[in-house]
C-alpha cells in the first residue's frame, strides 16, 4: 500500500523543523530560531502504530528579504494543500494567534484535506498560555497542545493523524497495470513526453512552467500491456526566487513517485543534472522504485562521437547511488527515440518483478562468497549461511548471516554487483537485509 503523505505547515518560526525530526527519531532538518533555514532533506519515512507514513516538512524556503514574509507561508500552504493526504497545521502557543496563522488557516479552509491542528512550545501543561483558547477561531476544532521541543504530547498528535489515514480514498489499478510517474523540474518537457508517448495530445502543454497543475493520471495501453502515466504538478511562477520553484516541484513529484512502480526521471539536456534532480531521483531510490533517466532536448546538444559518453558518465557521477538505472538521450521535440520509451518501461517492469529461485540465487552468493571472502574485524568473519527473495518489487533478499554487524557496506556493494551481473536487474534498486540465524 502507497504511504499517506503527512505535511506540516505553518508560518515561519513556530517549530515545523523541530517536530519533524521528532517524529522521525532523528535530525534531519536543520534547525535555527532563524526562519527558513531548512533547505536540504524535506522528506524521511516515519510510522505510529504500525502505519508508515511519509512526513514532509514544508519549512524549506529561504526568505528573500525582497519579498514579503506572508507570501512565502501561502505558497507553503498551497503545496501542503496539492501535496498531502493529511496536515497538521501548526503554530505558537506562546505568540498566540498572529495574523500570518489566519492566512494559512484561509486557505487550508477552502481544502478538502484533513487538518488537524497543533499548537507548539506548550513546555508546562500546568501553565497553558492563556492565547492558546484564541486558536480555536481558525475554525480547526481543539488543537493539539505539544512541545515538539520536549517531546510532549507528541503520540496524541500522531493517534490523531493515524486516525485520519482511514477516510484516504487512494485511486487502486490492478496488479496487471504498471503505473509510471514522470518527474523533473518544470518545463522540462513532461506532459509532451507523455502525448509523445501516447501519439495524441492528452496532457496539456505549454511552455509556460506549472501548467501541469495537479497529478494527472493517464491510462494507455498497448501490445496487451496497460499502463497509467502520471503526470506530476508544476507550479505557478508566482515567484522570481528560482529556488522556491523547484522547491515546491519536489514536493509535487513525492505523491507521483510513491504511487508509480516505474519513474521516468526527466532531465533537461541543457541544464544537466541539479540539486532538484538529485533530490527527486534520491526520493525514487529511498522508496524502491524503480526508475529510468530520460535526457530530453537531446537535439539542443551539438555534439560528437564522444557527447553521449561524456553525458552518461557525468549523470553517473552525479546520481552515484542510481547507477542501476538506464539512461534514454531523446528528442520530444524530434520524436528521437521516443518510442522506444515504452519498451524500456516494460523491460525495467519486469525486472522490478523478479523472483530468483531459491536454488539458484545461494549458488550465485555461494560462488561470490568463495571468490571474494568477506573482510574480517576485529578478528571475526562473516559468514553467510543462505539466502531467500523474500518479496519482489524491489527485489527484496535476506542474507542469513553469523552476526549482522560483521558486515561492511563495501561487502554489500559487491555482492549486489554479483547478482545483477548474474541476472539483470537492471532499472531495479535492490534491498539487502541481513539476519542473524
């Protein structure tokens, strides 16, 4: 099952940062009592009561000092609004309610997305702020009283949002239908790559970037084969501050990517790979999709015989942890290559689908093994007793070891290279655990 997305939003300074890393059970975010400090990680996994959950923290504007505060929390609202399944909408019981709370408030309103309120900094609950009972003007019912700073109150917070996840509608397709998100930074070249694709205009296009307002949800089929695309959002260019776009389009695409099996990650042939790239191709590995780069505007390029080779390489480089995923150079524009999208969609489905036989895959490990012998530490070896899949979609393998902590990521990595020699796998992040038997 797709995990929900939880946003918290709320003006500048009221703690978004400090309860996010508080419910993931680590520090993630940067934190400062300065707004908008939060500008790398956004995203991690998190779950309460044996619900996963995916929580994004929508602090992560730098506030331009030429631009106006209050414009930059309602664009936090808007993509917290397109984004999440569920929000808490948090804000300062000690400033009580401030003018900036009743703009958020206005717009998460007009939502049909579940909202629960929460206000921080309670650090004394015999001593409640006595702006704390102004809050429920915003029409939001009693808000959650906690100190994201103490860990106060926080699982009451939490049963609040698990609760919520039960009256998400999710759109379901069968299992028969591969669901493809297209992901990049706006006007790259999404929606034409899906009418391309599909040989008829069924996305709008324009060349203006957030044309694409919401996710839309394309199904095709071909050759027996059906598929959904998924268009992600763009974003309106309400802003000049170039970094704040591609911050919301991140967003945007978090939802796509995890309802997709496949991402086609576009990039623009001109700009090569950015910050915005490597988070939303980062994202597509954390979660075990699987992905494909398509480079577009390959027309743009002028080139030689050694272009294409240097391109490959510095994608490589730069998105060192996606080396699994094959790179399609192609012309929307053109249609080079275009079609042959399709079927490198469908061959990565099917190696995301792999089961290995049991028999074969301890051969292969056995053989590895014996070829290269783990390292040793602190005088002790690790050994691997056996191997199993124990899911697909990512392939999915549990070693069987002497002890788990013996082994080095390095070792790891090899044995990883080893069964994608020996099978593929190709498109596909492989996941390892280790278990001691």
């Amino acid at each position: 099952m797709d995990n929900p997305i939880v946003a918290i939003v709320g003006r500048p300074n009221v703690g978004k940062s400090t309860l996010f890393n508080k419910i993931v059970g680590k520090r993630i975010s940067i934190v400062d009592n300065l707004p908008g400090v939060t500008r790398d990680r956004i995203y991690a996994d998190a779950e309460w009561l044996n619900r996963g959950f995916t929580l994004i923290d929508t602090g992560g504007i730098e506030v331009d000092v030429k631009n106006e505060i209050h414009q930059q929390v309602k664009y936090q609202a808007e993509v917290a609004i397109n984004t999440a399944d569920v929000i808490i909408f948090l804000v300062d019981a000690k400033e009580g309610l401030t003018p900036s709370d009743q703009e958020v408030a206005e717009l998460l309103r007009r939502s049909a997305k579940p909202i629960i309120l929460a206000a921080n900094k309670v650090d004394n609950f015999n001593d409640i702020p006595e702006g704390i009972y102004d809050f429920f003007a915003l029409g939001f019912g009693e808000p959650v009283m906690i100190s994201s700073a103490l860990g106060l109150n926080i699982g009451d917070l939490l049963d609040r949002v698990v609760e919520r996840f039960q009256k998400i509608e999710k759109i379901k397709y069968g299992e028969d239908v591969i669901k493809v998100a297209v992901v990049g930074k706006p006007n790259v070249g999404k929606s034409s790559l899906i009418n391309a694709i599909l040989g008829e205009e069924r996305v709008i296009v324009s060349d203006i970037p957030g044309t694409t307002r919401d996710a839309v949800d394309t199904p095709f089929e071909k050759n027996g084969q059906k598929y959904v695309f998924i268009d992600t959002a763009g974003i309106r260019k309400k802003s000049k501050i170039s970094e704040s776009i591609e911050y919301y389009s991140v967003l945007r695409g978090f939802k796509a990517i995890e309802r997709a099996d496949i991402v086609l990650i576009v990039i623009d042939a001109l700009e090569g790979i950015t910050e915005q790239d490597k988070k939303i191709s980062g994202f597509a590995h954390d979660t075990g999709k699987a992905s494909i780069i398509v480079v577009n505007k390959w027309d743009l390029i002028e080139k030689d015989h050694t272009t294409m080779d240097k391109y490959r390489k510095d994608i490589r480089n730069k998105l060192a942890f996606m080396q699994y995923a094959p790179i399609i150079f192609v012309s929307v524009k053109t249609g080079k290559r275009v079609t042959r999208i399709l079927d490198l969609v469908k061959f990565v489905s099917d190696q995301y689908s792999m089961r290995i036989q049991t028999s074969i895959l301890n051969r292969i490990i056995s053989d590895a093994v014996a070829v290269v012998e783990p390292p040793s530490f602190k005088g002790r070896k690790l050994k691997v007793y056996y191997v199993t899949q124990s899911s697909t979609r990512p392939p999915t393998f549990n070693f069987f070891v002497n002890d788990p902590n013996l082994i080095h990521f390095s070792y790891q990595r090899y044995l990883e290279n080893q069964l994608r020699a020996s099978f593929g796998l190709e498109g596909t992040p492989l996941k390892f655990y280790f278990k001691k038997r």
